[in-house]
C-alpha cells in the first residue's frame, strides 16, 4: 500500500498542498507560544520590584552571562531603564503573536522572532535549570518560517496574494468565516465557564493553563459576551460579503483589546482578561480588518456579473 511506504520514501516529493498545511500549523503553533508567554509579561514594572517575572529572567544575562558583551548591554542600558524595555518586549511578543497566528506579514514576524529568540536565549540559556536547545529550536523554527511559504494556509498573507490574483473575495470569506467559528467556540467555552462567577471578575475563567503552555486568554461573563459579539459580526460579514460588519467585527475587538492595555495595571479588569487575551482580541481584529476592504468587492463585482448576465445581446 503506497501510504504505508510513504514514511520511508526519499523525503524529496513536493506535496503543495500538505507541506503548505504543515507550515501553517508549525507557524501558528509558535504563535501560541508567543501568545501563552505574554500573559507573565505585567505592567506597569515587570516584576522589578518583585525582582521575579520579566525583570528575573533579563537579570539573568548578568548573574549567568552567556555573551559577555550582551551582558554589559543589559547591565548597563537595559536594566537602569526597565520600564521602557519591559514595554518593548511586551509590544515585540504580542506582534509576534498575533502576527504568526492570522498569519499576516509572516516573513517579517520570522525575522522578528529569530532576533527574539536570540536575545532570550543569550539572557536565560546559561541559567541553571534551562534547556539551551529550546532556544536553538525557537530560532530555527522562525528560520524555517522566515524561508519557506509559510504563509500560504490559513493566514492574511493567503488571502493578500489571492487578492492580486482577482480571488481575494472568496478567500477573504473563507478566512473570515474560519475566524468567526473560531472566535465564537472561544466564547461560548469562555461562557460556559464563567457562568457561576462574578460577571465583573477582574480575572476570568482561563481557557487553557500552565500545564501544556498553552492558553487563549482568561475572560469573565462580560469578556465571554464581547467574544461572541465579534463572532457573530465576522460570521456575518463572511456570509452577506458585509463590509461594515467585518469592519465593526474589527473596531470591537481593538476596543476590547485597548480595554485589557489600559487596565491590567489596575485592580478592575472589566473583561476579565489578560495580555494573552488582548492578544487574541488582537488576532480578531486583524482578520477582520485585512479581510473586510475586500469583501465589499466581492459582492460588487457580483453584482456586475449579475448586471451584465441581465443585459440584452
């Protein structure tokens, strides 16, 4: 039977579509790495007073340098301006996150992580207690992504493509309505496991956790609510070739996320979420937005079929 020789076969095949499938899950699975690790990434001082969080781990460059020069960078210009850096890193992790998972702009996001990477790995990996090779792995894995077509499954880039090949509509919509769906499960998960707190709590129910690394963010009762409001104005953009639903899908979404910046701070988290959940907030609003100027051209350049497929001989 040919599939059950094909793992043994001279790796040399090209396979398009599967090896565009495998791509895209490799990138989005490092997006959720990066969209996990935002969530300990806390403002407003990154755990300087704490000496842990953030600022424990770049402090580690200097107590186990790895690269001496890095560590006089981090001793000296670093660390006296925590504060801004530990904005920048917050910023640079989010981007990648968001970036990687809709898959928009995913070769310059690869950059951006590969020099991430390399400056994590040079502050931790001389730690006691760390796995060097972890770090080795993120920067090829960014590599990998950086040279290949990552981009051409599941993500904005797909659809940017299409759209200079005259197929844009239609893939806007495919993308859009995949979002929506997986916006709305996100929602009604998020829902069910908020129903018997505090509607208002300032941490909300966490749709995954620490044991795998893997999360979607926390969201209370009202987050849950705003998660399913996006959903439906995605699905419903996707399905009517509706501009200004995915356009409102898409200034909802930033709000919330806005929201989550400006109160994580703070002791009262009106949606209940965290960074990873600004994050993901983030991701909706990006899908929606890149996606929406070209549904309106979809159904415009229908209607001209529809006029000209009218029109008398």
């Amino acid at each position: 039977m040919p599939w059950l020789r094909a793992p043994i076969r001279p790796a040399v095949d090209a396979s398009p579509r599967a090896s565009a499938a495998a791509l895209a899950g490799l990138r989005i699975l490092v997006g959720l790495l990066w969209l996990y690790n935002v969530s300990w990434k806390s403002p407003p001082d990154f755990g300087q007073d704490s000496g842990n969080g953030l600022y424990g781990f770049t402090r580690d460059a200097v107590d186990h340098p790895v690269f001496p020069p890095y560590s006089w960078v981090v001793e000296q210009l670093v660390l006296p301006n925590f504060t801004a850096f530990g904005w920048m890193v917050l910023v640079v992790e989010t981007l990648l996150a968001v970036l990687l998972i809709t898959g928009t702009l995913v070769r310059l996001a690869a950059l951006v992580g590969v020099g991430q990477s390399l400056a994590i790995g040079l502050s931790v990996a001389g730690t006691p207690g760390e796995w060097p090779w972890a770090y080795w792995m993120m920067i090829g894995i960014h590599v990998t992504l950086l040279f290949t077509a990552s981009g051409r499954s599941a993500a904005v880039d797909s659809v940017r493509a299409d759209a200079d090949a005259g197929r844009g509509g239609r893939a806007a919509v495919r993308l859009l309505r995949a979002w929506g769906v997986l916006v709305g499960v996100t929602g009604v998960v998020a829902l069910v496991l908020a129903v018997d707190e505090d509607p208002l709590a300032s941490s909300g129910s966490q749709l995954g956790g620490p044991d795998l690394s893997i999360s979607l963010g926390s969201y209370n009762l009202l987050g849950a609510g705003v998660l399913i409001a996006i959903a439906a104005l995605m699905l419903v953009a996707a399905t009517r070739s509706h501009r200004g639903s995915g356009l409102a899908a898409a200034g909802v979404a930033g709000v919330a996320a806005l929201s989550l910046y400006a109160q994580l701070s703070r002791t009262d988290v009106w949606l209940g979420g965290s960074n990873t959940s600004a994050a993901f907030f983030l991701c909706a609003t990006v899908v929606s937005a890149a996606t929406a100027r070209l549904l309106v051209t979809s159904s415009a350049a229908e209607g001209a079929r529809q006029d000209g497929s009218a029109s008398p001989a």
